[in-house]
C-alpha cells in the first residue's frame, strides 16, 4: 500500500523534513470500510489511484514560511514496546525487554481501540492507532517501526474540554486543518463542537508524516 510505503520510509528519511508537507488519506463511506478501496482522483487527467500519492507543489513569496503543527491529546503511559520489523500486524513484541505476545498484554492492561501507541519522533508524540486485536494478534492502521519505542496512551476523558485548551494555545491564524475520524468516532463528536474548528474529517492527516488521531495545522509566518 502507498500508505505503508509512505509511513515506513517517512519515518526512515530526514529529508522528509526538509519541506513542509502536509495533507490527508483518502478514504470511504464507513460502511463501507473493507469492502471499498480508497482512491485519489487525478483532477488534471480525472483518473483514478489506489497506490499513489497525489502531491500539488506551492510555492510562497519568500517572506513567507509555511509552519506545520499538531493536536494530540493523548498521553503516554507504562511499559515500552519495542518491534522487531515495521509491520501492521503483530503477534509478539518487546515489552521492558521481554517477548510477549501483543494481544495478551492489551488485554492485561484492559486497553481499548480508543488507545493508540505513542512514540516520540523528533519531540512530537505520534500516535499509532489500533484497527483492531483479535486471533492473538494487533493490526494497525499505519505500521509501527523498529526504529522508535512506544507507550501506550492514557485513557481519555473530557475529549472537548482538552482540545479546546490546547487549540486557544494556537495564535497564528490557520489556513489549513484536518481531524482525525478516530477522533470524531472514540470521542462521539456527532452533533459536538470542538471550539471554532472547521475542516476535513479525514482517514489519516499528513504533518511531515502520517498521523493517526491527531489534528494537524498550517499557518503562514510572515518573516
């Protein structure tokens, strides 16, 4: 999958962060999920993808710097996992040292789907949400990778109430965002306002990398 790709070699590369990127996964009804295959549309040429990446190059004036930022509310606690290849599905890991199998040790620690794993990459926390973990084995809806250890997250209550504070943090104006379905659905957005935020609901944003339950931000500074 482009999406895998992207992920895995995102991680790996430093010169991913040469250049602001930022974006989205396409995705489907979520009835559909499963049965649909995400596609992007090509809007010069109206084909349609369901292995690429469609990317549109700006350029600003030069006084212009475009910032990428994050929301993530979630936090990080307890033992560090640690995999042995970048995967979507996994069955064992290291847990504080020791092989364990993966789906056991959610359960012993009575996690939930609303719970993704968190690394830090570069003093960021990113997530790593879980599609689902069943027949003793975890599947992710990005990969995890060798290369980072994670923690799972905190439970999380008071969703709005911790957005909010961390959104009035932003003081520039943003000129582009995008929300997390993970955090629309976990969160029961439906009919909920989260402050004055308006924008994509999307599969996956794109800060630099892809990220899971998280929103992600641009805004332009003036030099």
């Amino acid at each position: 999958m482009c999406l895998n790709r992207y992920s895995l070699v995102g991680r790996e590369s430093k010169d991913v962060f040469k250049s602001p990127i930022i974006g989205w996964t396409s995705g489907v009804l979520l009835e559909k999920v499963g049965k649909k295959v995400l596609k992007v549309i090509d809007g010069n040429t109206g084909k349609f993808y369901d292995n690429q990446a469609l990317i549109m190059h700006c350029d600003l004036p030069s006084n212009i710097t475009p910032v990428l930022g994050i929301i993530n509310i979630q936090e990080p606690e307890g033992s560090y996992l640690e995999f042995g290849k970048g995967a979507t599905e996994v069955k064992e890991c290291i847990i504080d040292g020791k092989k364990q199998n993966i789906y056991d040790y959610f359960k012993s620690e009575g996690m939930g789907l609303d719970q993704p794993l968190i690394n830090d990459v570069n003093g960021s926390s990113l997530n790593t949400s879980i599609l689902d973990d069943e027949a003793k084995t975890a599947k992710f809806y990005v990969p995890v990778s060798p290369d980072y250890k994670y923690q799972i997250s905190k439970p999380l209550s008071d969703y709005e109430e911790k957005f909010e504070k961390k959104y009035k943090t932003i003081k520039k104006q943003i000129h582009f965002r995008c929300n997390c379905i993970l955090n629309y659905l976990f969160a029961k957005l439906e009919g909920e306002k989260t402050g004055d935020v308006t924008g994509f609901i999307t599969f996956g944003e794109i800060a630099y990398l892809i990220l899971n339950q998280t929103m992600a931000y641009l805004t332009l500074e003036k030099d």
